[in-house]
C-alpha cells in the first residue's frame, strides 16, 4: 500500500476494510430502546401486583400500572432511562390515595390545583407532572371523573333531581352535568339513570370510580 493510500485508510476506515457506521446503521435495524433486566423484572412485577390488586384497591392497581408505563416510557421515547431513574415522577400509592380521598371529600366545590400540591407536599409544576403519570389523566379531568361518579352513586341510590345532584357534586347545573356526563359516557344521564334502574340488583356498581 502506497503512504498516501495508507493515510486515506487512517482518515477513511472503510479504504482499510473496514465497514464505516453510516453503512453498519443502514442495513441494521434503526437502534431502539432496550429495557435492563432489572427493569424488565420491575416491570413484570408491577403488573403482577396491578391483577392482585385490581379487585381490592383500583387505585392501588392503577398506580402500579402507571409505575410500570412509567419506566417504559423514557425508553421508548429517547432510548433511556431517563436522568432521574425509572418511575421517579409517578407519586406513591399513599400519597395517590391522600389526593383521592381529598378530592372526594370536596366535590361540591372548586378545587384547585395549589391544593392538590398541597396534600402532595410539592409544587404546583412537579404535582402536574406527578398527577399526569400516575393517574394517566390531568388534575381537573380526574376531579371532573370523580364528580361524574359520584353523579352516578347518586341516581342509584337516591331519588333526587338532576338539578340537585349537580350542585352536591360542584358543577354549575343540570346542563352542565347534562354535557359532561354525555361527553364521557356518550348517555345523557337522565337515560343511563332509568337503563341502570331498569337492570336493578344488576347493575355494576363496581365499574363506577
């Protein structure tokens, strides 16, 4: 080999034989996320306990789902981790359960998002964060579920109007649980009220939040 050959081969591999990256990357596969082992074994636990727990405590279940797409998530998004370590946003099941039970016990008004902070002992912006990965959904469209479910307890049980069910659970009147209700349920709520009544001892109480 010449020495200006033998220089091209320093400064250009593939002149020497060997394959450049460029080339290795377009007939491969396009690199993707690989979970570590130890992830993968959380991963599987996690949903192991979400099917024990699902019956017994929907909310515990729904965390540990949220842990597990928690420390799914970074990898399939950037091929990482993540910087702060798997799952370290998604709040722990206690403290779900302290937001849960504060939401419930103040569905007949405004609740706000500085006061789910609060009951979480963080700030506005990293309660955002922590509410969204584990609960799946935003503080106001989880508050809004839970004001829709108490709606449905409501009918169920009582005989009381629409109206008034309306105010008891915060919002604004008929109308507006009237829309909210539809837009989830995709049943205006005077319909799904007679249906459920119609089932009688039939009717699962269990599906509603």
């Amino acid at each position: 080999m010449s020495a200006r050959r033998a220089d091209e081969a320093i400064s250009r591999p593939d002149l020497a034989g060997a394959k450049s990256p460029t080339r290795r990357l377009s007939v491969g596969k396009a690199p993707g996320a690989r979970l570590a082992q130890s992830t993968q074994t959380a991963i599987a636990a996690l949903l192991d306990q979400a099917v024990l727990l699902f019956a017994s405590d929907p909310l515990a279940a729904r965390t540990c789902i949220a842990r597990a797409r928690a420390l799914v998530e970074p990898a399939r998004l950037d091929g990482s981790e993540g910087a702060k370590g798997p799952g370290a946003c998604v709040l722990p099941t206690w403290r779900a359960r302290q937001i849960t039970e504060f939401v419930d016990a103040n569905l007949g008004r405004i609740i706000y998002s500085a006061e789910l902070a609060g009951v979480a002992k963080m700030s506005t912006g990293q309660l955002l964060r922590a509410f969204k990965a584990t609960f799946g959904v935003s503080p106001s469209e989880y508050v809004m579920r839970r004001r829709l479910g108490l709606a449905q307890r409501l009918m169920l049980e009582t005989n009381d109007a629409l109206a008034q069910i309306a105010q008891v659970c915060g919002l604004c009147d008929q109308a507006h649980l009237s829309r909210a209700f539809s837009k989830v349920h995709g049943q205006a709520p005077a319909a799904w009220r007679r249906d459920q009544r119609r089932l009688g001892s039939d009717a699962d109480l269990s599906q509603i939040p």
